[in-house]
C-alpha cells in the first residue's frame, strides 16, 4: 500500500513537472501603463502595440512595416472612391463566434462613433457596405490611396459581443459607467487575455485556434508595468522579467556587459523637432517687441545652423539617436535620401543673424518636457548652450508632460515662442506630416492642428491637398518631395532633430523582431 | 468618552473638508488632463466637448461643491486614466498597501523595541554600537535610495529574492492577500525592509532614550531595593512606563508608513495606493488624486483617535474627558 502510495505520488510528481516544464512564460515590462482594453478609447501607440496581440485588423503590417493581409485575405480599388475587401473565412473569435461582414460594418461605425479616440482611422463620411458575409466596400467621397495605412490598428471587434455586453460605443472619457469592453477583449489574434488589472498586470494566454501559423512559443504572457526606471533594469537583469522597455541611456552599457541582456538600439520613427512661433506678429516670451523675429527665414535658418546636432548625438544620446534633415524618418519615405541636413555653421549663423537685424541675438523663451522624450531636457540645455555661443539667450521652461503639453498645444493657445516636440506619423506615411505640421491652421486648430508655430504658405496648401488624392505612388513622392524642399529647405519651418533610438532591454534567452513603431508584437518573439 | 469620540468625529469631518480644499486648490496646478487622456492628433472640438463632459470647464467652487457631494456618497467619480471608478481602484490597491504597512510596522516594532531595551541596558557592548550604526544608517539614508540598495544586493547579485512586485496573491473576496504564498511572501520582504527600515532606527533610538531616562528614576531604585529579579524590574516596570511615548510615535508613524509606502511602492513596483497615487499626479488624473487624499488624511484621523484612547489603556492616570475639554 505504501509502495503504491509512492507510485502514484511520484507519477504525480512527474506529470506536474514536466506539465511545467513544457509551458512556456514569457513575461515583460513597459514603463506605462496597459489603460484599456477598449482598442478605441486611446490612441496610444503601447496600447495599440499590446493590443494587437489580441485584435486584429483587416490588414496588417509585418517586421518591415509592409502592409499585409490580415483579416482581409485580399482587397481591390474597384474605382478610386470603391475599394472592395474580401475577408478571411474561418476566423473565430476568442468567444467562438465566426467573424463576418457584420462584425466590419460595426467596427466601422464604432471606431468613427462617440468617445472613440481612433476617429482618424477611416475617413468619417465614408460608406461601409456589406455586400455578402464575406466582402465588404468602402465607398468613399474623394480618391484616397492611403485609406487602409493606418487600418493595423484599427481592430475589428465582434458585433454580437459587443451588443451582448453594453459596448456598443467606445469607452465613454467621462463618467461613471464601466464599459465592458474596457476589462475585458475578445478579438481574433493569437492571444487570449484571461486577467487584466489595469495598472498592474495582464495575462495573455495562446489562441488554440487562431487561424495564422503562430511564430512565437510562447504559453502563457504576463506583463507587468514598472514605471521606475531602475527597478525595471534589475527586474531584467536578475531575469524576473524576460524583457523590458525603455532601458535608460546610461544604463544600456550595464545591461549589455551584464551576460544575461542585452540592449537593441534600432531606429524608432518618431522625429524629435524644435518648431518656431512664425505666426504672432510679436513673439509671447521675447525682448523683441514689436515684431517677430522668426518670421524672417533668416532667423530661423540661423537657428538651425546654430545647433550642432551631431554633439547632440553623440554626448545627450550617447549615440543612441540619427540625425534627420526631415520631419519624417527616412524609414517612411523613399526619397529622404534626397535630402542632406545642413552641416553646423556657427559663423555663418550669426551673419544670419545680423543681416536680419540682431547682430547681438535676442531672448527668447524655450519650452521643453522634461519626462516625455529620450533625454529631452538634456537635449534642451544643450541647445541652450549652443544658441548662446551666437548670441541667442534662451530661457528654459522644462515641465513635466501634463503641464507642457497643456500649455503649447491647442488647449493652451499654442502657448508658446519656441518648443522642443516629437512627431511619429500614425499612418507611416508623408501625409500625416504635412497635413498636421506643415498646413495652416486657425486659432481653434482646424486645419494643421499640430502645427504649433502656424507655418502657412498658400502654396504648401495645394501641394498637400495633391498628394491627399495622388494614386500614383512615384508620382505622389515627388511631390511629397517638393513639399519638404519648400516647407524645410526652403522655408526652414522646422529644426529637425533626430529619431532616437529605440531601448528594448531584452534576455539572452528570448529572440525578438522589433519594429522602429515600438509596437511590442510578441507573436513574433519567441524563447528558447 | 462617547462624547469624546463623537467630538473627534466631528473634528475628523472638518480636518478633511479642509484636505479636499487644499487638495482642490492644488489640482489647479498639475496640467490638462485632456491632453493624458486622448492621443496627441485629437482635434480641439473634441477636447473641448470633453472638458465640458468632465465639468472642467466650470468655475472652481462649483467643481468642488460637485466633489464634495460626491465624496459624502463615497463617489469619487471615474479615474481620467483608466475610466474605472476611483473606488474600485482604491478598493483594488488597498490591500496591497495595507499589508505592506502592517507588516513593515510589525518590523519595525518587533525589532526595534528589543534593541531599544538592548542598547539601553548594554550601553557600551560593541552589539548596541553596531545596532546604533545601523539605525543610523536607517535615519539617515532616504528610501529610494535603500530599496534599490537592497534589490540590487538580494535581487539582482544574489538572486535570492524578487525585484518587484507582490508575487501570486489569493483573493479572499473581500481582501487580496500576498501573504498566503510562497512567492508573496518573498516578495513583500525587501519592501516592508525599506518600508520599516526608518520606524525600525527610529523605535529603538526611543526606546533607548526612554528607557535610559526611566531606569534612573526613583521608583526603579525601589524596585530594586525591593529585591525584585531584574527582568521584572526592566519589562515590568521599565519598559511599560516607556511605552506611552513610543505608542504616540509608533501610532503616528503608522500613519506616514501609508502615507510615505508612496515611495517604496513606487521602487518596487508595489501594486498599491500609493503607486496609483504617483501615477494619477503623473497623468493629472485628478479623481484618484483627491480621492487618495482624504483617505490618507482619514486614516490618519482614525490613527489618531486609536491611539488616543490606547493612553488610557496602558496609563490610567491619563483621564480623556480631561484632556478633551
């Protein structure tokens, strides 16, 4: 009796051991927080990046931001303004239902329906047909052959589901009522959350049944936020956790020495820019009064060639960041290497300044956040530093986030003579750029919202209204590439900085692809 | 006594009416939510829409009598970041937070009594030097600072212990607990450690002062004349007539090892209050912040009170009702 009592516990034993031994865990961590589960409700590029794990769109984007199919096996531009989606059969959602026309038309309207954060993904007067279960038009107002680039994270969500449990709209910014949708997901992707704690932690485990052929190993996900940035880069390095993003600049070399991490430093797209008041006829915070001085090209010329942005590079950035003579990474835009930054030239920066009328520079005010980008009040003080060399003196305004952005973005008044910014087009495309930097705007925002300093030019007008409806794909870089020669070769509008680098801590143990986005996709990632 | 407490609940009221105004006022302060809440490509209208949605755009007085009426209801309206309702994320966190402090003032007082009695009975042995020193050390050196001392030596170096976290909890319903797994209990350690490291230093120092001081007085002597044992005369007589200085101090401090578990929960990635507190100042997520205030400035009032009525407890020469009036 004894015997079989040993027997059976150590039979027990070893099914528990090796059941635990085959599953695979993989556990990461971000600095900020996984805030809803409801893909419509932020648009935030973490949320989006995690989420699509667990949502997919109708189409995709691979390792190289290529667009793919997802769950649209294939589509055709039956006529400019008809485009004709025919969708993957067989998709389940994570609750069993089958996935179908229904569920597109619906999402359609949710996404672009009230306290959706995801307005932009679909143009808002556009008609979305069901023509059987599986195709779907889109009929649009005008030609827009960049309909579908932002539609990687414009997740469909079940119909049934969402009507079943009161979620018809996005969750609502205001009030008390807790959407369902908010807690909990139930998309067609590789993942499944079975535990989510906003804040805290969520759990993801694998989809049995999902229809693609899943790259990743992994069982069982658990991500954990840890907003402090030393305790994030020794929970990877005592491998509590398997990954973790960002690792501080200063603690990259440690990571990378330490045998069980290292570091991936790829290219991230978002444009890190200094942009000028060129809008009020006298500057808010400035001892010029009267006048403007960054109406004049010349001034803003000479501020651009007053800034040595390889120093920036190579003693802020530790070297972590590329130098970039536009607004838009070279990554999304075929003809950036057109495109030559204009070297540092301080003396040929201070004539500018005299022959525009301040041969002793002038005063003016920077504004700059202080927790937002990759060592941005760094970079600040340093620009400081370098303005001051031709006579410019900057006072520096570094705030925390929440209150920089309040203050030069439209719910401020674009409050603001001189600010330091970061852009990443959501769309990876030109046109995000010049329809939201380069246009002009009114005091309200409509038009180039995120066009702080108001650089407007009729011409530039035109030129983004024609790239908006160009099909043509050469055609179309043309004149996005005439764009950019007047808005900064010409007009000098901007100081474009750099794109910083991305800091992916992550284990020995794990194989990852990382996508210059930042979206964290682990169905690619996997771990031996 | 009743009316004693009765009155302090009245007190209580006002102490807080007066933290939600203050907290009120400051909130002016911390940034736009908005901008926290929806992605920088978010046009004006819709800010705008959602300003006025939120009540933001009312004036001041309005928005806290709005507060106010609803804090009395316990509604705290929905957090900015997370669209829940405020009380069930403190309700979600407080566990976490509680624990940590119960534990860490357990800590603190478990140990540093003992070595309060220690170093004032050996004054000069070298064991009361070195726990002199550490309560040094623990006075001296801030929090952040020790916690991430401590992970770096027990986590990452030796790998004995967790980084961050509170490991697997159990729910109980109403209550989620660390303390029933292996893993949580690993994890609270390094945590309470950092938590309870200054109350530890700052317990025996007192201890040790007190102590010092009372075993000169005249009713020691006595008792020793007497020809009682010597472990009577210290923790019969001695260290009960230190106690009452110690019972303030420990009772209060309570109070600030909730209030300050801000800190340590913020290296260790502790999910509680505290942690939601710092990141809602991060995001101007008001509803949290205000929420999290008048609890803290409740638990404190509550702290109070207890120990107020402990004196009676432990000194029967100190009459309530007299102190009250």
């Amino acid at each position: 009796m004894k015997r079989l009592t040993a027997i059976l516990a150590f039979a027990f034993a070893f099914v528990l051991f090796t059941g635990q031994a085959s599953a695979v865990t993989f556990k990461f961590a971000f600095q900020g927080d996984l805030k809803s589960l409801d893909p419509y409700s932020l648009n935030e590029t973490f949320t989006h990046g995690v989420l699509g794990n667990v949502y997919e769109g109708l189409t995709k984007r691979d390792k190289d931001l290529k667009i793919i199919p997802g769950l649209a096996e294939r589509w055709e531009i039956l006529e400019p303004t008809r485009w004709r989606f025919y969708l993957r059969k067989g998709v389940k959602f994570h609750n069993g239902e089958d996935f179908t026309a229904d569920d597109v038309v619906f999402s359609a309207d949710r996404a672009r329906g009230p306290s959706s954060d995801v307005k932009t993904r679909l143009p808002a007067d556009a008609r979305v047909v069901k023509v059987d279960d599986y195709t779907v038009d889109f009929i649009l107002s005008g030609p827009n052959p960049i309909l579908n680039y932002e539609w990687d994270t414009w997740y469909i969500l079940s119909k049934k589901w969402s009507e079943e449990n009161n979620s018809l709209t996005a969750q609502p910014q205001a009030g008390q009522q807790m959407n369902y949708a908010a807690l909990h997901a139930n998309g067609t992707g590789p993942f499944i959350i079975t535990e989510h704690q906003a804040g805290v932690r969520t759990i993801f485990k694998r989809n049995p049944n999902w229809w693609g052929k899943l790259e990743s190993n992994f069982d069982e996900v658990i991500f954990t936020t840890i907003s402090n940035d030393a305790t994030r880069v020794a929970a990877l390095l005592s491998g509590d956790v398997d990954w973790a993003d960002p690792i501080p600049l200063q603690d990259v070399a440690r990571v990378n020495a330490s045998g069980v991490a290292k570091v991936l430093q790829g290219p991230e797209l978002r444009t890190i820019f200094l942009g000028f008041d060129q809008y009020r006829p006298e500057l808010k915070y400035s001892n010029i009064k009267g006048k403007n001085p960054f109406k004049d090209v010349r001034v803003r010329e000479a501020f651009y060639l007053a800034i040595d942005e390889n120093a920036i590079k190579g003693k802020v950035m530790r070297g972590a960041a590329t130098p970039s003579a536009l607004m838009i990474s070279p990554l999304l835009f075929d003809l950036s290497k057109d495109f030559v930054r204009p070297a540092y030239d301080p003396d040929k920066a201070k004539k500018l300044l005299a022959d525009a009328g301040y041969p002793d520079g002038f005063e003016v005010t920077m504004d700059c956040p202080n927790d937002r980008y990759v060592n941005d009040e760094a970079i600040c003080q340093a620009i400081v530093a370098m303005l001051a060399r031709v006579g410019v003196k900057i006072d520096l305004l570094a705030q925390p986030k929440a209150k920089y952005f309040a203050k030069i973005l439209v719910s401020g008044g674009y409050d603001t003579s001189f600010y330091l910014l970061g852009w990443t087009p959501g769309s990876f495309d030109s046109w995000n750029i010049l329809a939201n930097m380069y246009r002009c705007r009114d005091e309200k925002g409509v038009g180039g919202n995120n066009n702080v300093g108001n650089y407007c030019k009729p011409e530039m007008e035109d030129m983004t209204k024609a790239v908006l409806v160009e099909g043509d794909k050469a055609k179309r870089d043309q004149l996005i590439k005439q764009a950019y020669e007047l808005g900064q070769v010409q007009d000098w509008a901007y100081v474009p900085l750099h794109q910083q680098a991305l800091a992916w801590g992550v284990s020995n143990h794990v194989a990852v692809a990382q996508r210059p986005d930042n979206q964290i996709l682990f169905y690619w990632f996997r771990k031996e | 006594m009743l009316a004693f407490v009765l009155r302090r609940a009245v007190q209580a009221v006002l102490v807080m009416i007066v933290v939600a105004l203050i907290a009120f006022t400051l909130f002016r302060f911390v940034g736009d939510p908005i901008n926290q809440m929806v992605g920088i490509e978010t046009s004006a209208q819709e800010r705008e829409a959602l300003r006025q949605q939120l009540g933001l755009n009312d004036s001041v007085v309005v928005q806290f009598a709005h507060f106010i009426w609803g804090a009395a209801h316990f509604d705290f309206g929905a957090s900015y970041q997370f669209k829940q309702p405020v009380v069930d994320l403190i309700a979600e966190r407080f566990p976490a937070t509680m624990e940590l402090s119960l534990v860490s003032a357990l800590l603190s007082l478990l140990l540093g009594i003992p070595m309060g009695v220690y170093t004032a009975l050996h004054r000069t042995s070298w064991l009361s030097r070195f726990f002199l020193t550490v309560s040094l050390v623990g006075i001296s050196l801030p929090t952040f600072l020790i916690g991430i001392l401590l992970i770096f030596v027990f986590a990452v170096t030796l790998g004995w212990l967790p980084s961050f976290g509170r490991g697997d909890v159990v729910d109980l319903g109403f209550w989620t607990t660390g303390l029933l797994t292996k893993s949580g209990l690993r994890a609270i350690i390094l945590p309470a450690v950092t938590l309870g490291l200054f109350q530890m230093a700052l317990i025996m120092r007192l201890v040790r002062s007190e102590m010092i001081e009372v075993l000169r007085t005249d009713y020691i002597k006595f008792a020793r004349a007497r020809g009682l044992p010597d472990r009577i005369v210290y923790f019969g007589h001695a260290l009960k007539n230190t106690l009452v200085p110690v019972m303030t101090i420990a009772g209060l401090q309570f109070g600030s090892i909730i209030a300050f578990a801000i800190i340590t929960e913020t290296v260790f990635q502790w999910p509680g209050m505290g942690l939601l507190f710092l990141k809602a100042v991060q995001n101007a997520d008001i509803p949290i912040m205000s929420a999290y205030l008048l609890l803290v400035a409740a638990i404190y009032v509550a702290i109070n009170l207890v120990v107020d009525l402990l004196y009676v407890v432990v000194d029967p020469r100190i009459r309530i009702d007299a102190r009250a009036a």
